[in-house]
C-alpha cells in the first residue's frame, strides 16, 4: 500500500485497526458475547480500553449484517458506510465477467469489486483517498484468498493517472453530508469528471444508484439495471471497450436472465384485467423496458401509467412474477372487506405502486380469520383504480 500521509483522524483509525487485529481473542470474545449490553461492555472493558471494546463489538455486528453481501463476511472488515455501500458479492462478480487483465478500481471502498475481478482472474489497482479503508480493502483481499492480485493504493482518484487499463468506480454518494444523494452531481466525484471518465479511459464500468439521476447523463454508453433477489440494486454505465451495444438492459440475478432493448421502439398492447397479472422485475421497471417485456413475453399492460401486466396464461419468467386473479373489486373499502369475509383468507400481502396505499391500515380492516395467504394488488386499469384478489404463482425455477 502506498500514497498520501493519513490525517490525525486516519491514523487514529488505522492504528484501531492494527490493534484489534493483533487481539483476536478480544473478536473472539465479542463474538461469543452476542450483542452490545451494557454488560457485555463492562466486562470486556476489564481487559481491553474501551475505545477498542466499542470497536470489536462494531465489527461483530457489521459481519453479521454482511452475510447477505458477503461468503467471508465472518473473517471480512468494515466500517458501517463502507458495508451500506459495499457490492454484494454476486453482483460484483457478475460485472466481473465483463473485465479482464489490470483493471483500476477507483473509490474502492471495503474491496468488494476489487474481490471479485481478482476472482475473475484480473489484477487489480484499487485507489480510495482513506488509508483505513485501504487497510480494510487489503485484509478483506487476504481474507478471500486473492490478495497477490490486488494491489492498495491510498490517494485522490481524482488526481490518479489513468492507464490503458479498464476502470470500475463507485463514487461516494454521500459527499455532502450523512444521507445518501440521488443526485450525480453531489457525487464525489461528480457528474464532470465521471462524464469525462467515459472518454479518457479506454473502458470500463461507472456505477451509480438505481434511484439517481443518470438518464440522459451518458448518452454514448450501456446503462444496466441490476437487481438481486428481487431488489434493483445498481445502475452499471459501460463505456468504451466494456459496452455492448448503446442501449438500455436489465439484469435479474441470481438468475443470470438479461433484457435489452429500447422500449421506445416497442409498443405493448393495453388490455382489460385478465386471468392473470404479473409484476415486472424492479431492474425491467427502472430500465424502461416494460413493454419490450410485455412483448416478449406475450402479455399485455393494465394501463399506460401503470407498470403492471395482465395475461391469459402463467408465465414462467425471471422478468416477472406471477399471479392469479381471484377477483377484481372497485378500490373501495367496503368491498374489499365484504369480499374478504367470504372468504377463507388468514393472511394478506399487500401491493401498489403508484395508488398511494397505507398497506398496514388496509390490513387491520379485512376480516382474515381463515387459514389460505392471499395477494391485494391496488392498480390502475384503463385508468381507474382498482383492487386485484390474487394467490401468487410459483417462481420461475
């Protein structure tokens, strides 16, 4: 590792880091503790400073939270911004695929995509601008078993040369303060220099969150919509050598189903409800590519403001899940509830999108004393509001 001189407040992390690191048996008691009673603490503080007990019981639990993200989450090191950032690991070896030789990783935070390119056999030269995060990034290299590969480099990706060499970066989204900002700009780096990034390296991968504002920011590249389990999760910018054709696409993992196209080329047709809806992949929804699902797929849209889809027969398709329509009512509290008490429902699981819905005051009204689960989907049909009965379908397999 190599770079700038950390400030007083690095160096105060970086010297926590190493100290807690030669006492495993402190993250061995902590561990076995199981929680962050003031107890707990008590004890601990008999034997070790308190400063450090604090922060033994904060990696503790950050593993916990990272066994979502992470395989190695238990033998991994984080600070609580970097994890909230931080690529799950399918993910991240899913962009991996796309890169091969050196690849630069700018902003490189915990490591996560650093993992996964060494994985993918690529060697990496991660920079991020904190040498405690650097130290994390190198130890979670180590932990994965790929640590010849990556290389830390503590500095101003900013400032840093660019090689001929693919980049990845994943800019700081909460440069302006504690909340993280949808907007490209408040980005650090911001939107200029990420603009100027697509020209100046030969290739590579920006990515961005799913809820900002990147439409009509990268006019030349691949924008990649990717969820996980349901969840969009990233907008990927390919550029340069790494972009496939210059059009939109949406990725559903774990399963690996793909979607590309330009949906303003494609037009579904519109259609009363019928035997049964489908809710598109939040990755198809924020890609824009809901007609060109539709069509694909053989279904038809409720509404031309509304994302849901209505067919004749199932579907099997990562792109969608799937229901089957018991009963279409008028969105009307007293309906619903007297549909609800003919029926044998012992529980509901309610979903809208753009009818504002208080899902937990709906619930508490509907009679649900029987036994089968049920589906309430709020959508708007040829433009009305309406209350959809549903049993969900089995996911694609």
């Amino acid at each position: 590792m190599s770079g700038r001189h950390p400030a007083a407040d690095d160096w105060r992390q970086w010297d926590l880091l190493h100290q807690l690191r030669d006492r495993p048996e402190l993250l061995d008691a902590a561990t076995a503790a199981g929680g962050e009673s003031l107890q707990v603490q008590r004890k601990m503080r008999r034997d070790y400073p308190a400063e450090l007990v604090r922060a033994a019981l904060t990696l503790v639990e950050l593993r916990d939270k990272a066994t979502s993200k992470f395989s190695a989450a238990d033998r991994m090191w984080f600070d609580r911004q970097g994890l909230e950032q931080a690529t799950s690991e399918v993910v991240a070896a899913h962009k991996a695929r796309r890169f091969s030789g050196t690849v630069l990783d700018l902003c490189g935070g915990c490591g996560a995509e650093a993992l996964a390119g060494a994985g993918a056999g690529c060697d990496v030269v991660a920079v991020d601008r904190h040498p405690a995060t650097c130290l994390r990034a190198a130890w979670n290299a180590e932990a994965a078993a790929v640590g010849k590969r990556v290389q830390l480099i503590c500095g101003d990706v900013e400032q840093f040369p660019l090689s001929p060499h693919w980049v990845h970066i994943d800019p700081d989204r909460r440069a302006t303060g504690p909340a993280r900002s949808v907007r490209l700009e408040d980005y650090r780096p911001g939107l200029e220099f990420l603009q100027e990034l697509t020209q100046r390296a030969s290739g590579g991968a920006i990515k961005l969150s799913p809820a900002s504002n990147f439409g009509g920011k990268f006019p030349d590249c691949e924008i990649e919509l990717v969820s996980l389990h349901g969840e969009c999760k990233e907008a990927t910018v390919w550029f340069g050598e790494a972009a496939g054709p210059k059009t939109w696409r949406a990725t559903v993992l774990p399963d690996g189903a793909t979607l590309t196209g330009n949906d303003l080329e494609v037009f579904a047709e519109q259609s009363p409800l019928r035997e049964f809806l489908f809710d598109p992949d939040p990755a198809v929804v924020r890609a824009g590519l809901i007609d060109l699902a539709a069509c694909e797929l053989g279904l038809a849209r409720l509404d031309d403001a509304e994302e849901y889809l209505t067919g004749d027969r199932p579907v099997q398709s990562p792109w969608v899940r799937g229901f089957e329509v018991l009963a279409d009512l008028p969105n009307n509290d007293k309906e619903i509830r007297r549909y609800f008490r003919q029926q044998d429902f012992g529980q509901v699981e309610i979903k809208c999108r753009h009818i504002p819905v208080q899902a937990e005051a709906v619930r508490k009204k509907l009679p649900l004393t029987g036994s089968r689960p049920a589906v309430l989907i709020f959508a708007r049909v040829a433009g009305k509001a309406r209350a959809v009965v549903c049993r969900r379908l089995p996911a694609a397999q």
